[in-house]
C-alpha cells in the first residue's frame, strides 16, 4: 500500500510540475506562444482566466498535500524509534540537580551490589 502511494506521490509531483510550468503570468498568452491562430486562440485564450489550468492546479495541490499526510501517518505508525535512540549525547549535562541525581544512583548501586557480594548474607551450605 505505502508502494502505491509513493508511486501516486510521484505521479502527482510530476503532473503538478508540468502544470505550473503551463501556466504563463499575466499577460503572457498560450496562444500566442502557439501562433496566434484561430484555433488556438479558441482553446488557449485568456477570457477564461486559466479556469481549467488553475481548478487542476488546485486539484493536484490538495491531492499532494493530502497524499503527504497519508504517507507520513502511515509510516510514523510503523515503526516507533528514532534515529538518534542509541547516539551519546552531544554534551555533558550541565544540570547540577541530575549529576546529583546520577551520582545517587550510582552509589545506590554500588551499595546493593555490596550487599550482594558480602559473606554475612550468603548462607553456609550443607554438606
């Protein structure tokens, strides 16, 4: 499904692409650009205002902006980690409060592995 998407995206990234670059600015005609014939006066003029070129525009842009959306919620439900999960942090902690936090914890520690390892709570075995 996120396959098809991509491909969507892409499709649409493209369309939208080549619409925009259709489009010309104010008084810049398509028909000119075309020979100034008849015909072509009849489908590129510029009485319309680009009605076709500017709802597909519109069209195109919500689909892109709709179509992101749908891939990042998609892939953000997919996996749960980041990046950085496993980096050392760019800086020591200059917080006092967690030094003494950190330090607490490790004579904590240091205590319980102490307390572990003395002979008064091992139990004599029986032979």
């Amino acid at each position: 499904m996120v396959t098809g998407l991509i491909i969507l995206h892409v499709i649409i990234c493209i369309l939208l692409t080549v619409v925009v670059l259709i489009q010309f600015g104010k008084g810049a005609e398509v028909g000119a650009v075309m020979g100034g014939s008849g015909a072509s006066q009849a489908v590129f003029s510029t009485g319309g205002k680009g009605n076709f070129f500017t709802k597909l525009t519109t069209f195109l842009a919500i689909a892109f902006m709709a179509n992101s959306i749908v891939l990042t919620t998609i892939t953000s439900n997919k996996s749960q980690e980041s990046l950085f999960d496993n980096e050392a942090p760019a800086a020591p902690i200059l917080n006092s409060d967690a030094q003494n936090q950190e330090a607490q914890q490790a004579s904590e520690n240091a205590n319980a592995q102490k307390e572990e390892t003395s002979p008064e709570n091992k139990e004599p075995t029986k032979n």
